[in-house]
C-alpha cells in the first residue's frame, strides 16, 4: 500500500509446521488472522514466555523489540502484519538465528550454561522460514516451557467474542 507512510503491512501465510523464527523487529507488530489456526509464542519481561493457538478473527501484538515466534498448526495459516512504521524493512529485524550464527559455540556454551554438545548443528545463517513437525497439544508444550499466562495483553480472541447489535 504505496500511500501509507505510518504503516506497513504484510499478507504472511505459513504452511502446517512452518515457522517464523523467534525475531524482534524494532517496530511493533500486530496480526489479524485470516484463516484456519496459527501458533504464537512471545517471550516478555522477566522470560514470561506466552504460548497461545489463535484462529481466524483473533489478533496478537508483540510490541517493538519483542521476542516472539509463529508457526502454522494443522491447516497452516494466513495473517495479516501491520507494523507501525511505514518503512519498515525486514533487514532490520533480528533473527535468533543470525544473532547465534555469529556467536561462538563456547561463548554460547558458557552463556547458556549447556554443553558444547548441545549446540551443535546451530545454523550459520538465518533460517527466517523453515519447516517442523506440527506441534503437539498446546497444554503439552506449555508445561515443557513453563509458559506464563498474560493473554490478555497481548492477544484478543475475537473469534470467541459475541458481536454487539
């Protein structure tokens, strides 16, 4: 949309498994999903990490320089983007991947406090979109991680929401 110069937006569509890995772009962001079921894991202050399975109608904000994650459940996805800047440039977006591409395996080992084993096959290069197995059931992935709950911030279930006459 030429004309915006306070907005960009982005149509993003994920196949079943496909993620769009942990990033934080420097502008806020906002989704409306479009259609079928999307995975979405934002980590926040204090590592309160939310997971959440969002539907057709729901919307998310992950605000400037947040850490979060999307990946399409079953059906795959469709969503809307919106970021808060219309020159907003995905070459300005960090990528998990970029950040420990460049960090050496004993830093990161030391950093993390693992193993130098458990590093390794870390990519050299950004992934941005790659393929996993679907995820399991929500619950199950919520306990792994020990996520917190503030949905209410950061996620509106409008698919859920009776509309008002």
């Amino acid at each position: 949309m030429g004309t915006l110069k306070d907005l960009a937006i982005v149509n993003m569509p994920l196949p079943p498994g496909d993620v769009r890995e942990l990033h934080w772009p420097k502008e806020t962001e906002w989704a409306y999903i479009l259609q079928d079921k999307v995975r979405f894991y934002l980590v926040y202050l204090g590592r309160n990490t939310l997971i959440e399975d969002l539907e057709a109608a729901d919307l998310w904000i992950a605000p400037s320089v947040t850490h979060h994650a999307i990946q399409g459940l079953e059906e795959g996805t469709e969503f809307l983007l919106t970021f808060n800047d219309g020159n907003f440039s995905e070459n300005e977006t960090f990528l998990v991947t970029e950040l420990f591409g460049h960090d050496p395996i004993d830093v990161l080992s030391r950093n993390f406090g693992v193993p130098k084993e458990s590093l390794e096959g870390i990519p050299d290069h950004e992934k941005y979109i790659f393929t996993l197995p679907v995820p399991p059931p929500i619950d199950e992935v919520r306990r792994g991680l020990g996520s917190a709950s503030f949905t209410d911030k950061y996620v509106f279930r409008a698919s859920q929401t009776q509309p008002i006459h």
